[in-house]
C-alpha cells in the first residue's frame, strides 16, 4: 500500500469512526427527548389538563419513534450532517406537540399528522438536494419563483388572522411565504456569492464612498423591493419584517460593510413610517404595541392577556394544564410562548430560547467551518431566518416588538410553517454533510 492510499484509508477509517461517535450522541439525546415527552404526555393523560386523552401519548410516542428512524436512516446511508441539529429541533417539536393537545387536541392530532409530513419532507431534502452546490446554479428561477408565488395570493388569496397570504388549496390551507422565505435565502447567497467582491470594493466612488453600480445592486433590490411591497400589500407585516432582517443579515455577512446596513436601516425607517400613515393595519399595530390598555376589551385585548399569562407563571409556572392560556386569542399559533411561560414559568421559556440560541449557534458554526461561499451564505442566510423569526415573535409577544403575527418555528400549530422550516433544517445539514466530506 503507498502512502497516499495508506492515508486516505486513515482518513476514510478517522470519518467513519467520527460519523458514528456523532450518530450516537444524537441517539442518546433523542432517547432524552423520548423521556422528556413521555412525562409530559403523561402528565396530560393523567392530570387535570381537560380534553387530552391517549392519543398524546401515542403521537408523542409514534413522533419520537419517526425522529429515531430518519436518525438511523442517515446512520447507516453514511450521512454525515450535523448531529446536534436533529434533537434540538426535536425538543422544540415534542414541546409544541404536548402543548398543542393540552391547548386543543383537534390542533394537536392536525400537528402530530404535519410533524411526521415534515419528517417525511426532511429526508427527501437529505436525500434529493445532498449535493448542496448545484443550488447556486438557478437564482433568477429562485427569484421568478418566489415572486410568482408571492403574487398568487393578492388574486387568490383568503385572509387569516389579518393577512391576505393564505392559498386554499381544498384539503388544507398554504402559505407560500413560508415556503418563498427559502427560496430568497438562495437567490441572495448565489447573487451575492457571484458578485461579492464588486459589492465590497464598489466599481465608482460618490462622495468618496465606493459603491457597486446599478447592474450589481439593481437585481438585489428589485427582488428584495418587490417581495415586501407585495407582502405589505397582503397585510403580512411579521414575514416583510423577516425577509427585511434577512436581506440585511446576509448583505452584511457578505460584504462586511455596515454602510448597506446603515442605507437599509434607513429605508426601512423611511418605509415604516410611509406604512404608518399609509396603512390603517400598520398604524393599529404599532398604535396597540406603544399602548394597548385604551383597548383592552378589543384590539388590546391579545397582547394584554399575553403579558398577564407570563407575568402569572412565575419563575417555574403553574404547572402542565394548570393555566388558563385559553383567554389568550390564538393561542395555539402566535402566542403560544405565551402558554408555554405561564404553564413552565420563566425557566421555561428560557429553556426554549435557549434552544434556538443553540441552533443558531450551530447554525454560525456550519457556515463558519464550510469552505465554499456559496454555502456558507446560505448557511448564514438560513440560520438568521429561523433566527429572527423566532426572535421577532417571541419579542412580540413580550411586547418588546409590535406583535407580528407569524409561528414560532417548529412549536406552534401551522402545517406551511412546519415544513418550510423542516426543509430549511434539511438544507443546513447538507451543507454540514458537505463540509464533512470534504474533510
């Protein structure tokens, strides 16, 4: 045997050692997980939590059971992507289920059905898209997409919860949103990724700054302009908050400099303030978060019973199914931090914070150890997606943000939401798999 293929057997030996150690720890956790959601099922079958019956237990049961078969699945195909990601957003997921059936078990079964679609959903995408970097090839498909399924609601569309952005589609409901948020994260790491050194250096000098010329930045804004107009226009303020946030994240991390989001910060000011008086849902929403007690018994009615849920939970909480989270309207979708603070106390919703601090922080780390920028911006992208989103709801219904009205990912009820974020974990973990076997 020579020494180059004396070493790549090494290495080969080193990376299948590796990728085992890291299936296991991912067993171990799950099997964590499984405990964790069997005494929470328990408690709801058991205790005082109203309509909950047997079937918690079995989703819970059949639920962590599909999260160990797509683990072992990946196991023994030789895939190779992160193995932390998996349990967290299983913790997440399992916390959400427990929730929702102690809320409305109607919600919970609906949920428990969409989980195992989302799983189904995950395996595909670590299946089909495992070669992560062909994506980069098709940014203006990713761009004609997102605006065609953008524009599909203003003409279709049927309103929820004060948005225009709902497709009914006969057996269930969609959003495309959800869905087009991906889509965008892709557009920008490929366009940016292709044009990052003349967005940094520029190609003329105004006023002694350089700056890229309108051939470079033309297509960036037009896709960025367009998908807020368009989600303005439906009234689906927290996904313009979210594409917005994520557009500047990604043109930061690309290109360094804090002039784009000095530029952006104003616009978005600018825009702010134009919705305000241009936009009669815009002005109720921030008329509500700097004030809601003139309304109490009506507009303020929701974020008002939000705060009094957190403030009655306490540091540890009343207890599973000892609250009263039925005052809060729409509990079961944006806010249902909310019932999970008044129930587990502010350690708790601590924990669940916790847990999305370390998905982004694996998140960051995918894209840090990845060696190719295509992916590394789209890792990015992706990471400050799910984010921010948390972020923006769980700040909006703490009242630190306006309350926007979008899902906390992978906890509250809404089948769009579930899959696209099941897609986008599917996605980061290609790209994990692809900086592994690259090693």
């Amino acid at each position: 045997m020579t020494d180059g293929s004396y070493g790549n057997y090494i290495s080969a030996v080193a990376k299948s050692a590796a990728r085992r150690k890291g299936r296991r720890v991912e067993w171990k956790l799950l099997s964590l997980i499984g405990v964790y959601a069997m005494i929470g099922a328990a408690a709801l079958y058991l205790g005082s939590a109203g309509a909950a019956d047997r079937k918690v237990v079995f989703a819970c049961v059949s639920v962590v059971a599909a999260y160990f078969l797509v683990s072992f699945y990946w196991h023994y195909s030789g895939y190779r992507g992160d193995c932390f990601l998996l349990p967290l957003v299983a913790l997440l997921s399992t916390t959400g289920l427990i929730f929702l059936f102690r809320l409305d078990p109607a919600y919970g079964v609906r949920q428990f059905f969409w989980l195992l679609i989302g799983l189904g959903v995950l395996l595909l995408t670590t299946r089909l898209l495992i070669d992560f970097r062909f994506l980069s090839d098709y940014k203006y498909i990713y761009a004609l997409a997102g605006l065609i399924a953008l524009i599909l609601p203003v003409f279709f569309g049927q309103e929820q919860g004060g948005a225009k952005s709902w497709l009914d589609l006969g057996i269930f409901n969609f959003q495309p949103s959800e869905f087009v948020k991906i889509l965008v994260v892709l557009f920008l790491a490929s366009y940016l990724s292709e044009n990052r050194a003349v967005l940094t250096v520029g190609t003329r000098n105004l006023g002694g700054l350089a700056l890229p010329g309108p051939q470079e930045w033309g297509p960036l804004l037009a896709m960025w302009g367009i998908s807020l107009l368009l989600l303005v226009y439906q009234k689906d303020l927290g996904a313009a908050l979210i594409y917005f946030s994520t557009f500047l994240t990604m043109v930061y991390v690309a290109t360094s400099r804090i002039l784009y989001v000095l530029f952006g910060s104003t616009l978005f000011a600018a825009g702010a303030a134009a919705s305000f008086y241009m936009f009669d849902h815009v002005r109720a929403r921030f008329e509500i978060w700097m004030n809601p007690w003139p309304n109490i018994e009506t507009t303020g009615y929701q974020i008002i019973q939000s705060l009094f849920a957190i403030n009655s939970g306490g540091v540890l909480g009343s207890g599973l199914g000892l609250g009263f989270p039925g005052y809060i309207p729409a509990v079961h979708t944006d806010l249902i931090f909310s019932a999970i603070c008044e129930e587990l106390g502010l350690a708790g919703g601590a924990g669940i914070i916790i847990l999305f601090m370390l998905f982004v922080y694996r998140g960051i780390r995918i894209a840090l150890k990845t060696t190719d920028e295509f992916a590394a911006l789209a890792a990015s992208g992706l990471t400050a997606l799910l984010g921010l989103q948390a972020f923006i709801i769980i700040a909006g219904v703490t009242k630190l943000l306006p309350l926007t009205g979008i899902t906390l990912p992978y906890i509250s009820y809404g089948g769009s939401s579930l899959v696209a974020n099941f897609i986008l974990l599917g996605l980061l973990l290609n790209i994990s798999h692809e900086e592994e076997s690259d090693l």
